[in-house]
C-alpha cells in the first residue's frame, strides 16, 4: 500500500532507508509565497541530530538538506517542494548477522512476514533515520503557522521515573535533554547514566503545546483535530501512547471536575476558565492552547543478552551491537513538533472552505 | 472539508443528526460474498442503544436499521452497502434555550465558530448518536473478520476510581456496564450512583482485545497499525487517550523490561514470550493478540450548575436538563470495538497486495 | 475497493441499485451556509426523469427525492447531506432469463467475472438509475457554483447523423432531445423513430459550456481541471470520448491555427482572442469559457436479435425486452451538467488554498 | 493542493521544474519482491529523450536516473522507490524576456492568476520536463504488468493530416516518429518539414493498445478502468481529447453496429466477436485488448510571430525562441504508454480485494 505519505491537503511523501543512498520528502500542497530557504529546514534537522550529547549515539551524521524543486526565488511556488539528505556516514560493515535474526523489540520479524525479505542494513525503512524526511516537511509546516502566529513548543516532560516539576521555556535549549526544568535534567542524566552502566534503556514521555491556534481547525467526525494529531504522533516509531488534554486522568475524573468553563474573554472574545480538554471541542480547535503528549518505549537495541529466535526460528542469545542511543526521548522532540505541525497546517488549509462565507472572501472580494 | 469517511480501500461514510430525519452510513469496498443481512447490524446498534440499564438516558430509540444497498440474496455484492437508522423517538421540544449558549464540555462554541451556525438540537453532527454509521459498519467489518477467524473482545477496563481486578470473559455481558469482573462492576455501580445524586458523572477506560489476527497488517511509516487504531478511537467523541499495548507505561520502563523476547512457537512459527508491545511491531501485527485502550472523559452534561456565557459572550450559570448518561463509558464498548474492526478490515485488505507473490497467487493460480 | 466516491473536498459518494430499496448519495464537504431545499434537488432529477418523451422510456418513476441530513433552517450546515430516492416503480417480473445469460454492450459478463456473481435485477448498479445520486449530487454543485456567478448550459450537440447547426440557447427546452436547433431537433426526431421501427438504438454527443468561471480551478499535473473533468463524464456508463476545446480537431490542426491569442480585456484583465483551448491552459481555467463534450454510445439494449453466450459459454441469440430508450443522449444531459459542477465545485474550494494571500485573507482579516 | 500525487494503492508523486536542480518522482505501493533496476527505468527515459531526430529539440539532456530507495538486493522492499534525474544541460541563458509576456497557448498565465507569480525558466512545472517522473514511475509499472503477461504497444497514429493505413509492429522502433506504417512516416516526416519551414508545428494522435489484461480491471462508478485511464491521459499536457474503443465515432453509430457479440473462447472461455468498446464493459476489462487514444495539440512555442500581452496587460507581438519540437508526439508516445500502465497497475492491485474468495486465498491458503 502507499503508505509514506500523510496529510490531504498540505500533504508529505517521505522515502529512504537507513543505509541507501539517502532519504528524503516531497511536500506538496504548501501554498504559493511562503519564504523558504534550505537554511529553515537545517535548522530543523539539526535539531534531531544524534551526536549532540552522551546519550545520543556517536555516529557522525551530516545530514544536509538540499531543496531540489518548488522554491523561486526564496518562495514557494506552490508546486512539490522536493528535499534530499544523503546518506554520507554509514560505515559498511558486515550485516549477516543482523540479518540472520530477529532482535526483540525491533521490526525485523514483521517487515519479514509482511514482505518475505527486507533490508536489514541498519534497521532499513524503520529507522529511526526515516524521520528526516518528516522533520524536513514539519520545518516548512512550521514556517507557514509562524507566519499567522502560532507557536510550538515541545520539550522532555519525564525520562523513566523522573518528571518534570517545574516549567522555564528558556531552559528547554539549555540542557541536551530538551527538558525545562534545570533540576529534572540532571536527575534524569544521572539516571541515563545507571541505565546505560547496566546496558539498558529508558522511555519518557515528550510534551508540545502550541499557542496562537485559531478556532476551527478541525473536522467534527473522523478527521477530528485530536484523532489527526493522534494518528500523526502514533504514527512515529517506539510511540505508544497519545494523550490530549488531561488525558488517560479523564478516566478517573468527573463532569465537574472535568468540564472547563467559559468565560468572557477581551474584546468580545470567548475564553476558556481552564484548559482540561487540551485545546479542542468535538475535535475542533476552541482558541485555548493545544496541549499533547507521547509516550515513547526504551530504546530496543540494548547491549545486554536477551532471547531470542534466528530466521530459523531457532532460540539463541543475542548482545545488540553498535551505536545505540540509551534514550530516544530527546531527539523524538522535534519529530513530535514536526509531525504537530503539519498536522496543523493541513487543518488550517482545509477549514479555509468550511463555509460559503469564506468562499465568496476568495472569489468575489477578489 | 469531507471529514465523514474513514478507510481506505474498506470506506465508510456516516452522515446524520441527532434530531434530523435519521442517521446512516454507507460501506464502500466490502468485497463481494460475504453472508450479511440486517440481524447482522441490529446486534451490534443494540449493543450501544440507551435505556438498557438504570445508567443510560431512559430514552427509547429503536434504532432499527434497513439495509438499502449493496446486499443481493444474502451476501454483499461488492457495492456500496448503505444503512439507514429513522430518528423516530426524538420528542419535539423547546430549543431555545439550549440554542442561546455554549455548554461546557460540548462542541457548541466550536461548531459556530467554524461553521457560523450549528444544528442546535441535541448536538446535531457532535451528538452520541452520530456513532449509529459508526457501529453499523462495524458490524461489517467484524463479520468479515469473523470469516477468518479473528475476534474481538470489548470491555470496561475502569469507571472513575474502579478498575477490573480479574478478567471473566462470561462476565462482560452479565453486567450493564460491560465489566469482565463481577465485583468491580458492583462497586463501579455504586459510584455511579453516587456521582447521580451529586449530579454528577464520570469518566472511564475501554480495553480492546484481538485475536487470531495474522501477521503483516500495517504499513511502516504514516500507516502504521496503531497509528491507524489510534486515529480510529481517537475520532469517538469523548475519547481523550489512546494506548497500545503497555501505553503510558512504556515512558518509565527500560528496555531490558520492555522488549518481548521472541520464542520457538508451534509448527515452525515464532511467537512472543511477551507481549509489551500489544501485538504490534514496526506498525505492523506481529502475531499476538492485539491490546487497546481508550480513556473516554466523564459525560459533560451534568444536571449541576456550571459557569459558561451565552451567544452574545455574557456570563451564566446553567444546569444542563435533559435525560443524560452519568457515564458514557458502556454504551462507548461497541464503538471502540467497531472502530477497531474498520481499522483491522481495512488493513488486511491493503496488506494483500504487499508482495508480487500475492499478486501472482490471485492472477496466475485463477 | 471504495469505488463509489468521487472529488477530494466537495466530496460525494453514491450507492443503490436499480431494483433495491433506492439510491441515493452522501454530499460531503460542502461549505456551510448555502442556501439548499428539496426543491433544488427536484428540478434536477426531473430533467433525467424517463417518460418525458417518445423516445424514453415508458416507464413512470417519481424519483421524489428526501434531504435526510446536513441541512438546517434552510441551510447547509457543513455537514454531509444525505439524500434518498426510494425505488417504487420497479415491477417485480421473472428476471431468470436475465441472469441466465450476458446482454452484448452491458456489464453482466464483467460483474460476473469481478464479483463473481452480480444483482442482475434491471443491471444492478450499471443501471442508468445509478446517475441518481450524480445528479442529485450535482444539483448541490450548481447551486453552490451559481452563488458565484458561475452557470452551465449543457445540450444534446448531436443524435446518430444529425448535428446541430445553429445555437438558440432558449430552444435547449423546448424539444425533448435537449438541442439548441429547432431543425436539427426535428431531424433527429425522425431519425429516432427510423431507430425504433429497425428494433435498434443511436448514440449521441452532449455538450457542455461552462460560463463565469474564474481564473486558477485546476492544479499543474495530475489534478488538471481537464484531466478530472475527463475522469468524471468518462465515469458516466456508455460515454467513450471525452474532448475540451478543439479536442479530436487539434491532432490535424497547427500551433498557429490552435495557440489563442492574448488582447487586453476590460478593466486592466486579459483575455483570449479565440478559444480552442476550451477553457483551460496548463490545466488550470484560464477565465475564457469551459467547453467540453462527451460521446455517448448507442444504448446497448435492443429488441433486434443478437448473437451471445450464456453463462455456461454456449452460444444462444437473443431479443433484449422491456423498457428501452433507443437513446441515452437527452437523458445524460443533466448527467454531464451534473459531474462538470462537481469537478468545478471542488476545484472552487481546493484552488481557495493555493495561496499565502488566501491564507492571510482568511485568517488575519477575520 | 497536492497535486502531484496519481494512484491510490500503486501511487506516485512527482516533482521538479525544467530548470531546477532536478526532477524525480517517489514510487509508493509498489509489492515487494518485483526485481527491478536503473537499467529498467532507464530504457524508458530514453525513449522520451530528445535529440533523437531532426524534429526532436537539438538540445542534449543526460537524464540519467538514480534509484535512491526502495530497492535491495536488485528487488522492490514494499518501501517507497524513490528515483532522481539531475538537471544538467540548462544553459545559463536571459530569461528577462519571457517573464515579462504571456506566450499563447502556454501555462504562463494561468500560473500567474493562480500563484501569483511562476517559476519562468523553461516552463517550470509546466514544462514537458515534468513528464521524466512519469515515464521512471511507468517503468516501474510496465515492470510489474510484464511479470504477469501483460503487455503494452503504444505508437504515433497520425500527425497532422497523415494518418496510418496499416500496422505493422515492428516498424514501430524503425522511424524516429514512432509510426507502426513506413509510409506513412516517411509522408508525415515530410509534413513535418513543411511545418518547420512555416515555422509551424502540428498536432496528432496517440495510440495504445495493452494485450494480456486479465478480466475484472476497474470499478462500476467512479473508479472506471476507462475514466481513470480518461483523467491519467488527460493529465498530461497537450492532450486535449481522450477515446477508448471507438471512442467519437460511437456518436453516430447505432447499437446494432456497436454492440460485442459474445462468443464462446478457447477452454470454455468467452470472448467478444468485435471490440468497438476497446476491452471495458461497464468500466471493467472484459478480456479483450484495451484501445485506447489521445489526441496531442501542436507545440504551442513557434518561431513565426504571434499577437500576445505583456504582464502589464499590454499587446505585443513575439515570436518564441529557443530549442522547440515542431511535434510533441513521438515523445509523448512513452509517455501516454506510462500513464496508461500506471492505472492497470494500481487496478490490478485493487482488484485483489474484490471478493471475499480472494481475500480467503490470501488469508487462509497461506
């Protein structure tokens, strides 16, 4: 099935595998006359380069963007924009024995069943290296929401047991966990640095919210603002859970407790007195800030033995080596922003046609 | 924008308002020869009809449904089945009222800000009863499963401060809400009571479990698995979180806890020691049983008063009349579970045109 | 597959069959706030209503239709409109011969073949009652159009050898061939009757003309406004050609007879001296006229003796009996106008996000 | 929109300007397991290259493809194939002047009317260029139908005034302007240089005709084998009419001469004595061989003067520069053949999920 692209109407198609000869994005959909140059995008993949702190695994990774199409003169055109990274830094190496086994945790067994064969190299099209091409298309997302005033934020919420208590925006840059509490940071460094003495791995959960939202993003059935989101986050690797709001905590609430208030707002506006819903009503957006949450598993590849089976399905004890970040929290940041983002911005496009007044704004105020 | 589809090659399209001239949805892509027929449908819309225990709205909906399409002595033709639900029991009543402001928790105050105006009796598109198209077709869809041997089981996994302690799978329907443990169900019950007299209502969590799926289903990027489920069960109102298998708890696990080691199975197979990862890797089924979650908030319409503002943005205070669920959690199971069952449908259709060695058994074995 | 959908945002899906309960068709997408009645929906359904004329069908069917959603005081809500057409005149008769065997020129032989077998009451879905829910569908369309200015003016061009020769555009109503040309509509007349007295049929050309339209409908490659108009009357059962402009003619023509001129229009706009282009360039409307037509096959059922096998391949001859039109062209006019208002519609609405301007003129100018 | 995405199952998304970086296209849903090299792809873009004959543009362009993903160990993974062809022999050149008019019969100003500005060089998007993507996508394709006996002859029919009077297959490959008739090339190559000595250009017809087509292609309604075909040949640029089987000619036949006959095949197969419908009955491939043309506007870029505007609404007189085909149909030979293989192809995979028996053998006979 084609299943590499995502979005209706500001919509992506990402390609590439781990170890070929590069990865990369069309985005298609964006409108005409948003400035863009390759620099928008660096900064972007920059963000989610691994061997930028201890945790983070040592391989050295250019990752340069180049802007192939749909850029003229520092603006969009409105047709494809397409981005390629080259792969440049995978060390060849001998793959047999990766390739004669299934490690736990990871989509070997399943790309096999699913496919009959795959490419083994370096964990192929699930990589963790497939989320270039979404980072790439989330910067030009995000270059188009600046433009109207909306702003992500996304940060380390919790590594294993330790959580965030406190919340400084400007901390978030500060620190390579990407957490906004100085404190939690180091507490969760120490903890990475037990968990990778004893070869293991740790999950935590990312946050973003997002301020500026118009109302009425948003489709009130199955394309429900929340359920896009949810699928966009979910639909990253070592994702398994998706909050909105308050969360799994609506389960144990009640009516009262849960529901938020109205309230006068400026200038005639309507606001809401708390925020438990996240930013969104029967799926659309109400104008609050948008507030999500991933849960993303421990890093699968660990030195440590464990069990497991060979192509042959016999039993066997296997030590995943090579360059394994014991964490993938922190650099899951910028995929979860990239993927809000365009999320966003194709919700924003579609909710441009809800209404006969907003067509006849286009076509007879023209 | 067309936000009432859902699915790709098995695609429904619900449309539908709670107190217009009835409810519907058409299936389009049901392959042809398979036994249906309106038993089939009634089922499962008497599965989440009210008035069924002393905890749901005592309103009386026959929710009776007529196949008009796509059915052709006994079995689907491969056309589009269409099913039509008569709003019959809607009583006539004052709206003026519930027209004038913006309750809390409801998507009023979003509809009129998208759309300008809304259908403001009983919820219009945003009611509960647009899942009426929902489960209709997910009535199809789990008898196209059921032909292949997979099966769904739903149930109430928690009600506010109650959660199921064992699981009885006779249990489920010995009780109104769906509980597989008779004990947690009679004290859920008496929560619930509880919240009645405070006028008041509560939240809960649906768990979904599969089996007998194969292996295969899913893609491994956007069209990941459960980012599909997720988006699904996302899409029910109400529903705040999504989790696949251990969900939130993978972010304070590690790795070695949370990997599932891969055992010898019978007959050459392989299967999971465990199953953290709920029946899902890469995106893609994996062999076990496949496990969900949803968290579904507390009823937002309380018989309390609560602040919120009228349609000219002056603040009041309301009390929600009206014959309302104080949990909405039972009668959202078959929901859970239809959504569910279009995912797993759609799915396995798509996955049959993975390899050239499928194309070749249905074209060159004819 | 799902394939009884058609466009992207102004989204419709139709379903039934000839001798079902009915047919109808779910329009999806459609901005709120336009003004819509059952008597909009009427008046196009009657213009494809048999039993208008000698030369169709006998055969009385009220074809009534009922809005069953999405529309509200009068109004599009945003939400999808269902609408239905009971089946009430279909007279129950023995239909075993029939599905004994395959009519030349119809589909049995290919549902058959597809399905593996097929609802051989009156064709089934490949019914020319299928067009119901296109035109019901396209009478939304051209209401929304018509809010903008736009207007289509859709006639029989030609019947077997008669072509019309001038162009009264008053005179499309007054004959029931649907011909702008009092003489030409006489001539085809008697050459109908000559048709019916041999037990055969005649094709036809239907032709569209599309005034008002703005500039930009229509993407650069594969969405081109022509390639989708292309895509929806080829849609329509028995069409074989589609052309825009000159069509066929550009193939003998040259670059200096075929390029259209630019000259200065009024008020600083530009417009085309000529227009063999029909309308569009590159794909996109260029503000000159829309003009399209589409071939349309002599009806395949004819009381005449043909040649053709049965199910079991044995070769037998046979007379088609009952109600036949012995041509389809008068009654597919509505049906051309119908698919060309549904392709501009949603070209209207996609072209809305082709722009940062548009963009800013939604939302920072609220 | 994005637009530059054709197919549901087997789906490409194109992308690149004439004088960008380069051109590509990703190739996504294609099965795994299909071999498939640069080699492959290769022969195809060579058969749209220019610089082959006198009526061919002068200019030398590589086109060398690079597969960038999607294939290992000389088969297609299931994951998208994403493929690249540099830009290299743009020259360097003024293109000050053709920013500032609107050449007739090109896209320039509808580009302008709908983006607000154009990449100008070389045509852009709009450019002939953009077809590279569909031709490596086609390749693909034809690569997947050849597997299953599925072969297509694609020819030029006519140019100009010249049309062939017999068909002889091998003679394709033996004239540079792909005529299946040596007569008539060496008369329309003669017309040619009459065209050129006018500093004219001529128009003319494709022609393909695809043998081995399993029955079942395609659906009842929207999704008709011949109007996807219709949209996937209309889509490229220059065509302005689409026929299938008899095509226009059906207009003035009569459903005596029009009809197939039946008969009985070759091991109780059934066959249709003629094939004026050109192997679809009812939107779906009845067996026998799909016909189907596209009649190609003369290039629109001549060197003899035309009246235009300037984009200042001015009028001017131009006569076009540069490196011009007096004939785009050769070329678009290879093109028209791709497009037509990329529809099969993904009705082909499509038509796998038709019946519940097929899903059984997928499923259940694994």
């Amino acid at each position: 099935m084609a299943g590499s692209s995502f979005g209706s109407i500001f919509r992506i198609t990402t390609w590439g595998e781990s170890h070929g000869a590069g990865l990369g994005v069309v985005v298609d959909g964006c409108p005409a006359g948003l400035p863009l140059c390759e620099e928008d995008i660096q900064i972007f993949l920059n963000r989610r380069k691994p061997g930028q702190s201890k945790f983070a695994t040592p391989r050295k990774e250019d990752d340069t963007v180049e802007i192939l199409s749909g850029v003229f003169e520092g603006k969009t055109t409105g047709t494809p924009i397409s981005m390629l990274v080259r792969n440049t830094s995978q060390r060849s190496r001998d793959y047999s024995e990766i390739a004669s086994y299934y490690r736990p945790g990871h989509a070997d067994y399943t790309f096999d069943e699913k496919y009959g064969f795959r490419d083994y190299r370096g964990g192929g099209r699930s990589s963790g290296r497939e989320t270039i091409g979404r980072v790439a298309a989330g910067a030009v997302a995000s270059k188009l929401l600046a433009t109207l005033g909306i702003s992500l934020t996304t940060y380390t919420r919790s590594i294993g047991p330790v959580t965030i208590k406190t919340f400084d925006r400007t901390q978030i840059d500060q620190n390579k966990l990407y957490m906004p509490d100085a404190d939690a940071a180091a507490e969760a460094s120490a903890y990475l640095l037990h968990c990778m003495k004893e070869q293991n791995s740790s999950g935590g959960i990312v946050e973003c919210i997002v301020n500026g939202l118009p109302t009425g993003l948003g489709d009130p059935v199955f394309e429900k603002l929340d359920a896009n989101l949810g699928k966009a986050i979910l639909s990253i690797g070592a994702v398994k859970a998706f909050e909105i709001g308050d969360g799994m905590a609506v389960a144990s609430a009640t009516g009262r407790s849960n529901n938020d208030p109205f309230l006068p707002g400026e200038n005639g506006a309507i606001r809401k007195a708390s925020n438990h819903a996240g930013g969104v009503l029967g799926g659309i957006s109400d104008g609050s800030p948008l507030i999500l949450r991933a849960a993303i598993k421990p890093t699968p590849s660990i030195a440590s033995f464990q069990d497991t089976v060979n192509k042959q399905g016999k039993p066997i004890s296997v030590s995943i080596k090579g360059r394994h970040d014991p964490i993938i929290v922190p650099r899951a940041v910028v995929v979860v922003e990239s993927m809000t983002a365009l999320v966003l911005a194709d919700a924003l496009l579609l909710n441009m046609t809800a209404t006969m007044d907003n067509v006849k704004k286009i076509y007879t105020d023209k």
